[in-house]
C-alpha cells in the first residue's frame, strides 16, 4: 500500500518557527515532525511503501497524492487549516485521509478526515492498519478500543504505552539539511498539573520514559548521517520522571565524550530542577552537553502561580534565585509567561518586564491566556459561562485574542500586552539580557567557533544592522563581546538573528493590531465626511452618490495601500478588518440613501 505521509504548514506566525532567523543559516524549517518520522517506522516495510512530505520545506504535489492509496496527516492545533486544506486536496483527487496527532484526538469534531487514529500511535495505529489492509476501517479509533483488541500490549497503570518498543524515527525519509534542529524524545507525561495546560489530558501524569539504549540508537542514527549541532530534546518535562533521568544522563555523557561532543542539546524542564536535591540532575545535564533549558515561569505574581497550580513553583526558594542557580550551573533559561490569569493585577505587564530583565532570560515567550479543550482551565470556563469559542489559531503569542472573557478590560490587557512585546524585544532592552545573563552564566559546552554557515549569518546580520536597519545597540553588543570575552562572539551573533526573528514577529503582529484600530480610524472619518454631505443633501439622491462614492473610494484605497505594506506573512490576519470596513460602508451607504426622501418611491 502506497502510503503518503504529510506534515501541515502552520497556519500563523509563531514564536519557535524562526522563520525570519532561518534565512541567515540557509535553513527552512526549525524542526522536522518527530512524531510523523516515529510513525512512519511502525509501518512494515514489506506491506507499507512510504513517502513523507513536510509542507514546512517544500510543497504537496498532486501527483504525489494522485499516486498514494492513502493520505496521512498528523497535526497540531496550530496546523488546523492547512489540514483542513490538505484533506480537501486528497478529496477532490479521489483519496481518502487518515488523520492524527494532538489536533485530531481533541478536536475530532472539527477534522473531515474519513479516519481518525487518536491518542498514541502505539496504541492506535496498528489496529487501524490491520482494519484498512482488510478493508474494514472504521472511522475513529480511540485508545480505550484498540487496547481492548491488544491484550498483550505493554502499557502504565492508567492505560498509556510503554516507550520501550517505540522504533527509531525513519530520517532517511527526510532531508535533514533543510533543518536548524533535529528532535529526539525520551518521556512522555508530567507530573504536574497546571490547569491551563492539556500535556497531562493527551499523554498522562506518569511520566513514561525509553530506556538509555534507545536514546543512543536515535543518536547514533542521527550522528551516522552526519548530523552535529542542535538536538531538541522535546519531552514535555525532561526531568518528570527523575530516577529514569538519572540512569539516562551517565550514558548520554559518555556517549557524547567518546565523540567529541558533537550534539549540544536543549529541553524543557519544571522550575524544581534549580533545587538542591536535583543538583546531581543539574550538573549531569551540563556534562551531557545540554546548554539550555525551557521552563514554564507564567507569572511573577504567586497568586496567579496558586490559581494555575503552578505548585512546583512555590516555595521558600524565589523565582529569581532558581533562575540564577540553573543559569550559574552553564544554561541559558528561555521561559514562558502568561497574561490574563484571574489573578492578574494591572502591574502585570510591568512585572513581567523587570523580572525578565533582572534575571536575563534572554528569550521570553510571553503570550495571551488560551483555553483549550481538554484542560480544567477550558471546563471552568464553560462552567462560568466565560468561554466564547475553541481556541482559534493554537499560537502561543503574537495573538491579540482571547477566546474567553478575562476579568482585567479585555482592550488593557490586548493593549498592554502589544507594549510589552515591543519593551521586550527593543535592542536595547534585548542585549542588556544578553550581557546579564554571560555575567551569571557558568562553564559549559560551546557550539563550534566557526562553521560556512556561522560565517554566511555573520555577513547577513552585519548587512541587516548597518545597511537595511541600521542599529546602534547590535553593534555595541557584538563588539563589546568581543572585548570582553571572545569565545562568547558566536553565541553573540547567534542571539542578533534571533533577535532580528523576534523584532520582525513582534513590529508585524503590532502592526496588524494598529491596522485594525487604523480600520475604525477610516470608518469614522468616512462617516464623518459622509454626514456632512447628508446635511446639505435636501431632498436630492442622486447629487450626492458621486460625492459619496469618491469619499468610499479615498478610504478603501487608504485603507489597500495600508493593508499592503503589511508583512505578508501576517497580512491575512488583517484581511478581515479591511472586509469589514467594505461591509460597514456599504451598510452605512444604504442607511445612508434610505433616509432620503425618494429612495424606494
């Protein structure tokens, strides 16, 4: 059976997509799909011929599909639409599409695939496929069904897959030069249970971990084709389960000694890993060639953390302090925050700022507060009558959108939110991060001094900072690093591209939001204009229309003119505020002649 595996675009802009960094390293996606490469090496070889097309790096083709028995989609919420692109696509040419992954198994409702394989794949996908190659597919296949027709299968106590038998993911089926980071993943679960977060809904709170053996199978996979450089780790929390943690870090380090450290590794962990009984974890981690973690902060303010139960980050230790002892320890913290929690005072945005800028996490990834289903946070919003829709794109910022109703002023909280992102990532505030955080970070593995690609990002940040946006505070960055500690340059120049991705993220999602109050703008000067013509109009229709028509053709054409110079890839997110301005002036318009006398004689 010809198999035609596809990994969806992203429907919008995110945070991680790096989209405008990549350019500078000659690269087209940040990630490729774990978990489409790990599926596809569950099929068997000899009943299954595949093809895997990541629509991040190059296109879909209809003969691909038209040559395929079977379409398969594995999707996030922020891939919705181009799924939904994607099934309609195969439809038309005659093929039918099983679709799975986060988005399919909470939102089944809303995917028009003929199959949906829910849950994890080492549950669900095998009765599929022996129902598809008999024939007899059904339409939704659930974790609870399938475990029934395998008795035998190895699973935790609350019915999740053990990793033990999860194959090797098939990266011959990709070319991994198109790629900044290749992701490899040895937990699945958290133990905890942050209401707004859905990670223990999908894979469970027991933590279930591959043994060191397969972890260095997938290592030496990636190594034998000559991958070096950035390895993800993306566990949902690498230290969840930290005995298995502990039995993994020792093999990884003599692993990476014996070659050389070719890998530098990043993950996402809980805040507990700053105190003292994990020290071992710590330090293990730095030996084994981590050099930079992700953890969920979400807010300065310990009311909010207790409203979220964010336990893990209460305690006698502060926030500050257990940022400072995993920075002193050699790594960079990236950390999320969220605003519009119930608990959120009007200073929110203003702490948000001073804390990251005291600690120098270079890289927050500060966002909206989104409910999605599957949470406890989406339940008692429903329960309260304050949840308004599903959560509409899945993006984790540069969305000014909520899709409940926050108790803050919705408008204080969208328009605070915009200012920060701009405070945020303004160079000045950026680099003065970067210098706070070289001065408290200690030792650790360093990514090689200089490569083709290092030097090609250095010649275009350079181009960017003097020619095309000419920035005085790059400059002082890069040169004072060069003074003051030459083997950081590279990290240096590394944070400038980043820095350029996150300002041209940040300067174009703001300026959608001010194209959209620019809208309101055009609309009410067109009023205005238009009521002064209806106060001399009298008794005439007709003298007036080609007036009028002039004063709807000046705004629409102010209103294209601006739309245009938006960036392209967030001009969509605007498209409908210019749709409704056309809608408004053609309502105001028939209001308009209406109340003159003789209209409709």
């Amino acid at each position: 059976m010809r198999t035609l595996f596809v990994y969806p675009e992203f429907d919008e802009r995110n945070h991680w997509d790096f989209k405008d960094a990549l350019r500078f390293i000659r690269k087209k996606s940040s990630m490729p799909s774990l978990g489409l490469a790990t599926v596809t090496a569950m099929l068997p070889r000899e009943q299954f011929e595949v093809e895997l097309v990541d629509m991040n790096v190059g296109l879909l083709t209809d003969e691909q599909i038209r040559r395929s028995d079977i379409v398969l989609v594995s999707s996030m919420v922020a891939q919705k639409k181009s799924t939904a692109k994607i099934i309609e696509r195969a439809h038309k040419l005659g093929k039918k599409v099983a679709a799975g992954g986060p988005h399919p198994t909470s939102y089944f409702d809303e995917v028009d695939a003929d199959y949906i394989v829910a849950g994890e794949a080492e549950i669900t996908l095998k009765p599929f496929l022996e129902d598809l190659l008999n024939g007899k597919a059904r339409h939704f296949y659930d974790e609870g069904s399938c475990l029934k027709r395998q008795p035998s299968l190895p699973v935790s106590k609350n019915g999740k897959p053990l990793l033990t038998s999860t194959p090797i993911p098939r990266w011959d089926l990709l070319d991994l030069k198109n790629y900044a980071s290749l992701p490899v993943q040895f937990s699945r679960g958290c133990p905890y249970d942050c209401e707004f977060c859905d990670i223990t809904t999908l894979y469970g709170r027991v933590p279930r971990t591959k043994i060191p053996e397969q972890i260095i199978d997938e290592l030496n996979a990636i190594h034998e084709r000559g991958w070096e450089g950035s390895v993800f780790f993306v566990d949902d929390n690498f230290t969840g389960n930290k005995k298995k943690v502990r039995e993994l870090l020792p093999v990884l380090i003599d692993w990476q000694e014996k070659r050389g450290y070719p890998f530098l590794f990043f993950t996402e962990a809980s805040l507990d890993l700053a105190l003292l009984e994990n020290k071992d974890i710590l330090y293990g981690m730095n030996r084994a060639g981590f050099d930079s973690v992700f953890v969920g902060i979400e807010s300065p303010n310990t009311k909010a953390l207790e409203g979220m139960n964010k336990k893990q980050n209460l305690g006698s230790m502060s926030l500050e302090e257990r940022v400072e002892v995993i920075q002193r320890a050699g790594f960079e913290v990236t950390s999320g925050f969220i605003i519009g929690n119930d608990e959120d005072t009007p200073d929110v945005f203003e702490n948000i700022y001073n804390f990251v800028q005291k600690t120098g996490i270079v890289v927050p990834m500060i966002g909206l507060l989104t409910a999605v289903r599957g949470t406890r946070l989406y339940e008692r919003l429903k329960r309260e009558g304050r949840l308004r829709s599903e959560t509409p794109s899945g993006s984790n910022t540069h969305d000014f959108s909520f899709n409940f109703t926050p108790k803050l002023d919705e408008k204080f909280l969208i328009e605070g939110y915009a200012d920060l992102l701009k405070k945020v990532f303004n160079p000045k505030a950026y680099f003065k991060r970067c210098e706070t955080l070289e001065q408290t970070r200690g030792k650790r593995h360093r990514q090689k001094l200089a490569n083709s690609d290092g030097f090609y990002a250095l010649g275009k940040i350079v181009y960017e900072n003097s020619i095309v946006r000419p920035d005085f505070q790059f400059f002082k960055y890069v040169f004072g690093t060069l003074l003051r500690n030459p083997s950081n340059f590279p990290e240096a120049i590394s944070r400038s591209v980043k820095l350029y991705h996150f300002r041209t993220m940040t300067d174009s999602a703001v300026s959608v939001l001010d194209y959209q109050k620019e809208i309101t703008n055009l609309y009410e000067r067109f009023c205005e204009r238009a009521n002064k013509l209806r106060d001399r109009a009298g008794e005439s229709v007709h003298e007036f229309k080609d007036e009028i028509a002039k004063i709807e053709d000046d705004v629409i054409r102010k209103a294209t003119r601006k739309y245009d110079t938006l960036h392209e890839d967030f001009r969509r997110n605007a498209s409908g505020a210019l749709e409704n301005l056309k809608e408004m002036i053609g309502k105001y318009k028939t209001e308009y002649f209406a109340g003159l006398r003789g209209v409709g004689a």
